[in-house]
C-alpha cells in the first residue's frame, strides 16, 4: 500500500534529501537501486517484506535481484536509514518512518500498525534497568487479534 498524498509527497521528498545527504556524508554509494529501495519505504504504510519489497521494486527495475534488495536493506538498516519492525516471526518487515512510534501486530493475519503512545514514551523505566545499564531507546510491540480477524470469525 501507497500513500501519495500532496502532503505525504512534499515530505517524502525532504525525507529523500536528506537519505542522500546521509549517504553522501557516510560514503555510501548512492546508486539508482538503492534509491528506488528507499523510496518504496519511504511511501509504504504495510511495513513491507523484503520479498515484498523486491516484487514492488521489479515494477520499476525490472533486472533487479532479490539478492541485491537483502543487501541494501541491511546496509541501509547498519546505517540507521531503515528500521526492521521486530515481529517475531522469520520474515522481517522493514519501514523508514523516523518518527517516536510504537506498533500493534496481528497475530493472525501479521497486519502492522503504527501507534503514538506518549505516555509510554514518558513513563519512568523501573528501578532495575539503572543496575542493568543504559537503555538507548525504547519500543512497545503490542500483539493480538486486529477487527479483520476478530470480524472474520
């Protein structure tokens, strides 16, 4: 799924720059595949597959290897450009929002859902991770059953 709203478009396009200004300051190479890659997260709302992302990508290059896809998705994941969406399942999702979010996961049909949770985000962390260490951030994954499912029945 795509959103191509005016809104949506302008700040894809600063979100864009600013990938290539990362890349650039990093000496990542910026090539066209790597770009395109960027882009289809860029304007995903489903929190795609690898796999998902390569039969979108083969829309527009068609030559382009699965291989090539898992390659830049993991250096763009090194380089904190992309985020994988901790599931739990073997199939990792990938998204490039930057935002402070949290996510609901279906258990049933593996929908991924973006939540705010300011509370969450504010909260005091318990006593004992101070004598665990430091926590460098913090996300909420919340499983269960979506409406779809809960309806299907």
């Amino acid at each position: 799924m795509i959103d191509s709203s005016p809104a949506k478009t302008k700040r894809i396009n600063e979100r864009l720059a600013e990938f290539e200004s990362v890349c650039r300051q990093r000496g990542l190479r910026l090539t066209h595949q790597r770009r395109e890659l960027y882009l289809l997260l860029l304007h995903a709302v489903d929190h795609p597959s690898a796999e998902t992302l390569y039969e979108r990508l083969r829309l527009k290059l068609p030559t382009v290897s699965l291989d090539t896809v898992y390659r830049n998705l993991h250096t763009l994941e090194t380089h904190g450009l992309i985020t994988r969406v901790p599931t739990g399942k073997s199939q990792a999702r990938f998204e490039a929002r930057k935002t402070r979010h949290h996510h609901l996961i279906c258990s049933r049909c593996g929908e991924i859902s973006d939540i705010q949770w300011e509370s969450f985000d504010r909260s005091n962390l318990p006593d004992q991770v101070s004598s665990w260490g430091r926590v460098n951030d913090r996300q909420a994954i919340l499983t269960g059953i979506c409406h779809k499912c809960l309806n299907k029945n």
